[in-house]
C-alpha cells in the first residue's frame, strides 16, 4: 500500500471523497468547542481543517506515517501539532485529548486493534474516540466500480474486501477488543459527481494506496485491458459515484 505520494495526487484520488466526509464524521464524533483534539492518519488535512475550524488550531493535534502528507499538513497549518508517527504508537501522553478521531485508516493500520488502544490511551477517560472506514466489503465505498473491473480481468486479484473495519460492525467488534465502550455504530454517505471518464480514471494512475499499487503493477495492455472495462461498467458521463463509510463512536 503506497502512501509516499505527492499530497496532490491523494487529493485527486482520495481527497475528493474524505474532504465532504470529513464534516459529517467531525459531528458524529461528537467534536466541539473547547474540545482537544487528535486526528489520527491525517493525510494532506481533509479532517484536520474540519477540526481547526470547529476548535482552534491551537487544539488540535495531527499524526500520520506519511512524511510527505505529513511535511503538507504542518506546513499548511503551522498552528496545528503535526507530527510524524503510526497509530500503533502515538506520541502523547495518557488522557492528552478529548477525543481521538481516525478517518479512512483503520483498515491500513498495521494492527487496528493496537492503534484503537493507543487511541483510547491518548484519550482522557469518558472521551472519544470515532473511527470510519469506506464500505469496500458491501462494495458500496468510492472503489467499488474499479475493483469490481479487477475482478473480472484478472480472477488472482487481491481487492480490499479483506481489510479491517470495511465491513458492517467490524469497527464496533474491533473497538470492543481494544477495550473501549462502543457507544454507536453508523455510517455516513457522500456523492462525487466527475465530468469525464478520464477525471475519474486518471487518479488511479498515481500510484496512491493498493488501486494505485495494483495499476502501477501492470502492463501496458493489462492496464488498457482494465481501463476499458471500467469505461463499461460506469455509465455516461458526467460520473457520479455514492459512497458509503462505516462509522463508530466509542467512550474510552
């Protein structure tokens, strides 16, 4: 899984679906002024300009293992704590935080359960802690529409069905096992609308997370192969794509 990429590059893959997610995933978490806040796996900032405008920089707190994303983020918000490091292990002292917020990573986490648990750690007691991931078992994530194309040109594929939290309730069972109290399981819902086949194919070509490993990895006619069956999968431009996150809420 490839996230040592240009910022711009996730932006256009990624970004364009967890920049509306990320408001909608701030108010389920519950996050409001006065609150200290931690956004674990920040990315180029999309949940990060959600929390500063809803706490004050000054509040917020921001890792993630990227150094390009996180070299993007402090320098676009100077104000806010951005720091390199994994969810496995967070910089912070015990009880730093209010809440603790993971938008989009738990299924990339090398060991969610470890990452919830430290999240919950950094947390004080009776805090937050919310994570959301995209639908890709439901295949109703931003996703489904390629995979389901590597699926009927290459049979030995490997999608991200398999990862976890992409499921109904597995956030829930995984916060369970890192100890914390769930206190409501959800999902949100966001639309991207792309003018052209080409606006919504061409971010997969930039090498961002396991699409873009999986494109980057083939041949010239595989990859002509793939594109295709993509073009008749969709339907007519303009392309609009619905997505579906999972979400949980959960006291430390």
């Amino acid at each position: 899984m490839s996230f040592e990429v240009a910022p711009a590059d996730y932006a256009a893959f990624m970004g364009v679906f967890s920049v509306p997610l990320a408001e909608g995933f701030a108010a389920f978490a519950g996050v409001a002024p006065g609150h200290r806040v931690l956004d674990v796996g920040c990315g180029p900032g999309a949940l990060t300009d959600v929390l500063v405008a809803t706490v004050g920089a000054e509040r917020v707190a921001a890792v993630d293992p990227s150094t390009p994303f996180m070299e993007h983020t402090a320098a676009r918000l100077p104000d806010v704590d951005v720091r390199l490091a994994a969810a496995e292990d967070l910089p912070y002292p015990d009880g730093a935080f209010d809440a603790a917020l993971a938008q989009l990573v738990v299924h990339f986490m090398a060991d969610p359960v470890v990452g919830l648990r430290e999240m919950g750690r950094v947390t004080r007691p009776g805090g937050t802690v919310a994570a959301c991931v995209w639908d890709h078992a439901g295949e109703r994530g931003p996703l489904a529409t390629f995979w389901r194309a590597v699926r009927d040109t290459d049979g030995e594929a490997q999608d991200e069905s398999h990862l976890a939290g992409v499921r109904e309730g597995h956030l829930g069972e995984l916060a369970r096992a890192a100890g914390l109290d769930v206190a409501e399981e959800s999902s949100l819902t966001v639309e991207v609308t792309y003018p052209t086949f080409d606006h919504w194919w061409t971010p997969y070509t930039r090498g961002v997370g396991p699409a873009g490993a999986y494109v980057a990895g083939l041949d010239e006619a595989a990859r002509s192969r793939l594109r295709d069956r993509c073009a008749e999968l969709l339907p007519t431009a303009p392309v609009t794509v619905e997505a579906l996150a999972w979400c949980v809420r959960a006291r430390t």
